[in-house]
C-alpha cells in the first residue's frame, strides 16, 4: 500500500516544480562529464567507455569519489589528485554549460512535453561535443553527424511532437526533408565554394626556392604547416618549377603536386612519407583553400533531422552572421590572419541552439505572419 502512492504521477510535482528543474540541472553535469570523455577521445580515435576515466599525463585511474561533476574541479584545484598536472578549464566548463542548457530546454519545454524536452537535451549534447572538437581539431566526427542524424530519424519517429505533427509519417517527412535540405544546401555551398575560392594563388617576387619539410612549406620568410594546407586528403598544392632537388635526383622544368597522399613530380609518383626533404625554384605557388568540409555537410544534416528544414534555414543564415561577426572581430583584435581556417561547427550549433530558444518567433516578428 506504500509503494503505490509513490508511483501515483498525481502525487508528483509538475513539470515546471523546482525539483524537476535542480534534477535537470544535475543530470546536465553529469552528461557533461561524459561530453568531456567524448571532446577528448573521439579525435583521437579511442573508446569512450573502456579505459574508465583517467589523467591523461599520469594514467592515474580516477575514482568515483574524484570524479563528481562540477565538484571536483573546484575541489582538487584544476590538478591531478595524484600527479599534479593541471586538468583544463575547459571541463568545468562543458560540465557547466551542459548542465545550464538542460536547465534552460526543461525550463522552455518540460512543460509542453517532457519528451520532447529530453529529446532536445539529447540534442544539444551532441552540438556541444561537435562544437568543442571543432574548435580544437577542426573535424567533426561521423559518430556525431551521422550518428546525430540517425537519432534525429529515430526520434522522429517515436515522438512525431517533436516537429509538431500527431501522424509518424508526417513527422518522418519532416525530419527527412530538414536531412536533405541541410546537407544538400551546405554540400551546394561547399562546391559552389571550391569551383570559385578553391585555390589561391601565391604570386613569389621572381624565382624563390621553395622547401618542403616533413612537417610544413618554407617559402620566403614564410612557415606553412602543412595542416594549414591539407584539409581534405584530396586537396593538392601545385608548383611550376625550374628546378627541384630531391636527396638523390634533380629534375628541371616540372610540375609539382604534394598532397597528403600524393607527390608527383614530373612524370614520376612518390610517396609522401617517403621523401623528407625536397627544394624546388618556381615563380607561383598554388594552394588549395577550403571555405568549408564535409563535417559541416553531415553536420547541418543531422540539425535538419531534428529540427526540420525551417532551422536549417535559419541556422545557416544565423550562424554565417555569428561567424562573420567573430572572424572580424578576431582579425580587428590581431587574434587571426585574413587567410586563416575559421572553424564553422561552433557557429552551426550555436544558431540551432538559438533556433531552439526563440528562432521560430524571430522569424515570425521578422516577416510579420
């Protein structure tokens, strides 16, 4: 007789009650904590469950006790319990705005439906994930954008509120349509991109030697890391040379392309990896520029299987302004060169963010229906 009154809904507080909202808060740190295994190991390639969490400089295998969101940061200091080395900010940091965001999506739609709340949760964990490796490796894992819109396709169908309709078929539609907008449009963006900015052409003040390092192109009083170049296996830097001087041979007279995958000078194919040094005398240099990847493709993709092609639309035109504005900003500041990679993940995934909390309305006040 005393477990039935517990299991009662009517003798639980409503949505909108502070328990709901301080449980929201705290089931935000601690997928947090988890959002911080995932920034860090999928990058790299790794399993995000198995070792258990560990300091990455000493291999210290953390206990439960020291590992509670939020907490144990402050607690410990941003230092390792047992080596000593610091422990960066930013997981405090992913662990306090995941759990303030779930605050904010239960405080928005808990009310309306709780599904759909922890859905959009779900949601913007991945954004969070997607944004921050972004930021730091300017890749956005398949495992999030493709995995993203699986889910999205997934979740649309069980919980057809999700893009206001009661049918599953009309719901499926939706989240098919926002799919194939958001990655046909950015996929458009992209080569329309490629054809007209794809390469860049360096003009050199009369016959320069060039030096092609392991690691990056010498050219002048210029460093080029070759990571600044490669952002596709398939770009490819080309050079006119009248000379080049590899350890053991010369050629006069020939066409260069190095790419990640491909040296060919002449009519001769070489490994990459296999020539670490190469000196070549050319008048212009050819490189490859790219305005923005496939990630970014997949990504807006699984924003549409979620939030529908409205977003996309909205996402795309909010997040070229917000990144606009930063880039600017940036350059003003000294902080980044004209011709610097600009990671565009964290702008998509702030413009859906913002989508969710008020887009829809912004557009309506804006067009005036």
């Amino acid at each position: 007789m005393g477990v039935e009154p517990i299991l009662d809904p009517r003798n639980w507080p409503g949505a909108t009650s502070p328990l709901w909202a301080g449980v929201l808060f705290v089931l935000g740190a601690m997928v947090g904590s988890f959002l911080n295994v995932c920034i860090h190991r999928l990058p790299l390639g790794q399993s995000i469950v198995s070792p258990p969490s560990h300091c990455p400089h000493c291999k210290y295998a953390i206990p439960w006790y020291l590992n509670i969101p939020l907490v144990t940061w402050l607690y410990l200091r941003g230092r390792c319990r047992n080596c000593g080395a610091p422990i960066l900010a930013r997981y405090f940091l992913v662990e306090l705005l995941t759990a303030g965001v779930f605050l904010a999506v239960w405080l928005r739609y808990g009310e309306r439906s709780v599904g759909v709340a922890l859905v959009y949760c779900v949601f913007i964990a991945g954004l969070i994930v997607a944004a921050f490796i972004d930021l730091e490796h300017y890749i956005i894992p398949d495992e999030i954008t493709l995995g993203g819109a699986a889910v999205g396709l997934a979740a649309s169908f069980g919980l057809p509120s999700l893009h206001g309709q009661t049918a599953i078929a009309h719901s499926l539609k939706e989240s098919l349509l926002g799919l194939a907008v958001g990655a046909g449009t950015v996929y458009a963006i992209l080569r329309l991109g490629k054809l007209l900015f794809g390469r860049q052409r360096l003009a050199l003040q009369g016959a320069t030697r060039v030096v092609f390092t392991e690691t990056a192109v010498h050219v002048a009083d210029k460093v080029i890391p070759y990571e600044e170049l490669f952002y596709r296996r398939s770009d490819v830097l080309t050079l006119r040379a009248r000379t080049v001087e590899l350890v053991d041979r010369c050629y006069k007279d020939v066409t260069v392309r190095l790419g990640p995958e491909i040296l060919q000078i002449g009519p001769d194919a070489l490994a990459p990896e296999a020539v670490s040094h190469l000196e070549a005398v050319t008048e212009e240099l050819v490189l490859p520029r790219e305005a923005m990847g496939l990630g970014d493709v997949k990504f807006m993709g699984a924003i549409g299987a979620f939030l529908g092609w409205k977003a996309v639309l909205f996402s795309l035109m909010a997040s070229s302004v917000i990144g606009s504005v930063v880039g600017v900003g940036a350059i003003l500041l000294g902080r980044r060169a004209w011709s610097s990679r600009l990671p565009y993940g964290p702008y998509i995934a702030l413009a859906a963010v913002l989508w969710l909390f008020g887009g829809r309305e912004w557009v309506v006040a804006w067009l005036g229906f």
